[in-house]
C-alpha cells in the first residue's frame, strides 16, 4: 500500500487521517509499511498472532504483547482484579498457543491510578500467576507507574516453537476445511450479562447465581477464558493444521484476518457452528441469538484452524474437540450460509478499536 499522504490530498487525507477512518486493523498496516526495516532473523513480523524470531539453527522465540485499558477492555464495577489478572495472561498466551508454540515467560506493565489499593494489585497477581501455573509459565519482568487516567495493564509473553511446527495465519488453501476448538460466543453473551444493568453488580450476582447456573458458565467464560495452549501445541505436532488464529475479537473478523494473510477467501455453514449448552440454555435472558455472539461477540480464546483434507482422518485421531464449520475458498470474499440455507456475505463484525459498534469492518 502507497504511503497515505502521497495516495490522497486535501481534505480526504485529512479525513483519513482520523482513526475512525482508518480503524485499527488499517492503522496496523500503515505501521507495518513504515517499519524500520525486515530482519532474515523475524520470520514472521507484524500480522499473526505472535512474531516468530529465529535465535538458533532450529528454535523459534515467539513474542507477542497485548494491552488491557480500563473502560475499554474492562469495566471494573464488574470484573474482580484476580479475574482481570488470569485474563491478562490468557489473552496473551492465547496469541502464543496460535502460533502452536509453548508459552515460557510473562513481563506485565502497569499504569496504577492512585485510587487502586495495593490488595487489588495483589489479587492482579495471585490471578495472573494462577493462570501461568498452568501453563508452566513465569512472570520475570515488567514496569510500574502512576498513570493519571484509567487502570492500564501491557504484558508480553515469550514463547518457543520449532522451526517446523510453526503455524501462521497465512497458510490456508482453497478445499481446506475450517475447524474450530470448542464453543464460540459464551463470552460475548457472558458480558452482555454483565453488562445488563438487570443483574446488579457482580458481587451483588456472585450472591445470587448459582455458580453451576447457566448464566455463570457464560460470565465465567467472559472474566477467566482458558488459553488453548495444549491443543495449540498438538495441532502444531501432529502438522494437521495449515494455518491458525485465536478467536478474540470474533469468529467473523478472525477468520477474515486469516483469509487476509492467506490470500483466500471462505465459506462458513451457520448451523455448524458449536455453541455450548450454557449458552442454548440462556437464549431467554440474550437480546441476541447464539450465532450473533459467536460471529461479532470475540474473547472466546478457542483455536480457528485450517486442515487440509487430507490430513482430517489424523486430526480425528488427536481427539481434541473441535468441530468442522466451514471450508476455504478461492478470491477473497466470504460467505455464510444460513439457517434457511442461502448464501450470504459474511462481514467482519467482531471489534475493531476506533470504529463505531455497526461499523467494525
Ligand atoms: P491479536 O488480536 O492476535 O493480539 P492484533 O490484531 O492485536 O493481534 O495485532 C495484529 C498484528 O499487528 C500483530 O502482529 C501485532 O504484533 C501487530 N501490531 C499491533 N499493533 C501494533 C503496533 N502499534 N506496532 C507494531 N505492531 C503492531
Ligand atoms: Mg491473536
């Protein structure tokens, strides 16, 4: 892409210039065009889910950092800060079990309003490293300061892989199918839950919700998601998937990015689409059906993959629960067929930071 002062004058590269014009995912490319320069060592840069650095003959160091802002990532009259810690590094490792690699180490950063006392920064941590436990994580560096504005939470995880087993976003041909770990859209239905001025504060629900309830699984899916890194890595082993990508901001623009970074375009079948028994169960207390969720909702942390067909039989075989809910197509459209069989085209819905919520593309 031409650089955007020499493509556009006048008043329209003033308009573009705005965030909202360019949204997030366009901000990201006009970065990536103005990069200092390629390295032989970054195999994989700006684009997929972590970067890929070569630092010996056959070992990869994956790095990947995210940042959580209050009031734009989470709202804390409803998310306790051991949830908001384990999210922290869920999302993170998430980027590392994309790429199929082994999470190995955390940095956090933090800006601290002076209103946050130190017990909430303690149970920060005893979530995030409940989380790293589990995944043999450690935390080994990071920053603090004051921030005068919002809570502000930047980590970075430090992951490996072998040459061989990387997977990147950009390896999906057209006849591949399209997998997907799990369910999708508890989370997004989970924080319209929470957000639902209905239900009170979270404590006052914490009281109220029977924590086996359906309402809860949801909620609990939104505040602590589970990274998939042990299906990652199998993926990645058994050299099943040709290309990968975490769903958080939702399936429509993940997949959209995958088809972006592979050159293709794809065709997914709504009604096989995996939604959870919690999240069937909830349709009465939901403004939206389950597919609205799962398509634009985002932050479910489950794997969207890519399988050639002749590798299924030996994804099959690895017996992690995924499910088929599409196929990879030539040109660069993508289409869904619905529950009253048409075809229809599939927008990216999901979030897009500086875009309005009925304009994410
Ligand atoms: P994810 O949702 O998997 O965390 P993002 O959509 O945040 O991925 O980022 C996509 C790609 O753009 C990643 O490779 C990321 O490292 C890169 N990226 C995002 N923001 C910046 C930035 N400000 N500078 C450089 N690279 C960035
Ligand atoms: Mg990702």
């Amino acid at each position: 892409m031409p650089p955007l002062k020499g493509r556009l004058s006048g008043a329209k590269a003033k308009a573009i210039m705005k965030l909202s014009n360019l949204g997030e995912f366009g901000l990201i490319h006009a970065i990536q065009q103005r990069s200092s320069g390629r390295s032989p060592d970054a195999m994989i840069g700006i684009g997929d889910d972590a970067a890929v650095l070569k630092i010996g003959p056959a070992k990869l160091l994956l790095a990947t950092t995210d940042m959580l802002i209050e009031d734009v990532h989470f709202d804390l009259s409803y998310t306790d800060l051991y949830s908001l810690g384990w999210k922290s590094a869920s999302v993170n490792l998430s980027d590392i079990a994309a790429m199929g690699g082994v999470p190995r180490f955390c940095l956090t950063s933090l800006g601290l309003p002076a209103r946050i006392p130190v017990k909430a920064v303690m149970d920060f941590y005893r979530g995030f490293n409940a989380l790293l436990r589990i995944h043999k994580t450690v935390l080994v560096g990071g920053d603090t300061c004051s921030s005068k504005g919002g809570l502000v939470i930047s980590v970075t995880a430090l992951g490996e892989a072998k040459k061989r087993t990387v997977i990147s976003r950009t390896g999906a041909k057209r006849g591949d199918r399209i997998f997907v770990t799990g369910t999708l859209g508890d989370s997004g239905a989970g924080l319209e839950l929470l957000r639902n001025a209905d239900c009170g504060s979270r404590n006052d629900k914490s009281k109220i919700l029977n924590p086996k309830s359906a309402i809860a699984k949801l909620i609990e899916r939104h505040l602590r998601p589970m990274p998939r890194v042990e299906w990652g890595r199998q993926l990645a082993l058994s050299g099943c998937a040709s290309s990968m990508i975490d769903v958080s901001d939702g399936l429509s623009s993940d997949l959209s990015h995958l088809c972006e970074e592979s050159n293709t375009g794809a065709l997914l079948v709504a009604d096989t689409i995996p939604f959870s028994s919690a999240l069937l169960r909830s349709a009465y207390q939901l403004r939206k059906p389950p597919l609205h969720y799962a398509l634009s909702g985002g932050e479910d942390y489950e794997l969207l993959f890519t399988v050639p067909p002749a590798r299924v039989k030996a994804l099959e075989a690895l017996h992690i629960p995924v499910t088929g809910i599409g196929t990879i197509t030539a040109g660069n459209a993508m289409f869904l067929v619905n529950a009253a069989g048409e075809k229809v085209a599939l927008r990216p819905t999901g979030y897009n930071h500086f875009k309005k919520a009925n304009d994410r593309s």
